[in-house]
C-alpha cells in the first residue's frame, strides 16, 4: 500500500438518514467553492450547488432513478452543502454548530438584533 492511498475511493457522507459513498471529483469541489460571491450564497449560487449535487448524485449512483435523487437533492441542499463542506474539510461541524448557534442566540434572548 502507497503512501496515499487514503485518498483513493469514494467521499463518505450522510444526509437525512442516507449514507453516501459519493465519487467526488476536482469539478465538483470547483463548483461548490466557485458558488459564492464574497463569501455571500446568491441564488443563482444556489441553483449551482445543486445541479453540481445533482450531477455528482447521478455519477455516484447510476443505477438509481434521477427523479428521486434529484428531489432528495432539492429537499436536503442546506445539508448537503453542510454535509459536503465537513467531509472536504473546509469546515468542522463544531464550527458549523457554533455558527448556527450564534444566528439562533439573539432570538433565544428574545432581543433584536
């Protein structure tokens, strides 16, 4: 066994109870980091990583029916996004957890922010 061989194989992920075993390739981490505009998601961003999940959904699974994945796409994107960013190792979920917490924070005081 080489020294990289680690990096070999299939990206590993769950998302709403499904485990992924997904072929993530360069294009694919191009298109979800190439989604942003300073740091900000726009629409058309959006509508970016999703057809980018989409496609990489249909290259993982070809056997599987392209209707359902792409609504199991449609109703999980914020997690996939989540989900995608924590196994590239862009984020952590502690740090994904602490920004949620933070949006949510004035909202539990009941002030205003």
């Amino acid at each position: 066994m080489g020294r990289f061989n680690q990096y070999l194989g299939k990206t590993e992920m769950e998302v709403d109870g499904q485990k992924l075993e997904l072929d993530v390739k360069l294009k694919d981490m191009k298109a979800m980091m190439t989604s942003t505009k300073s740091g900000q998601l726009t629409e058309e961003g959006i509508d970016k990583m999703a057809t980018a999940f989409k496609e990489l959904m249909k290259r993982s699974y070809p056997e599987e029916d392209e209707n359902e994945m792409n609504a199991f796409v449609d109703k999980n994107l914020l997690q996939f996004i989540t989900e995608f960013s924590i196994a590239m190792k862009w984020t952590t979920r502690k740090d994904v957890e602490d920004s949620f917490l933070e949006g949510k924070e004035p909202n539990k005081r009941g002030k205003k922010a």
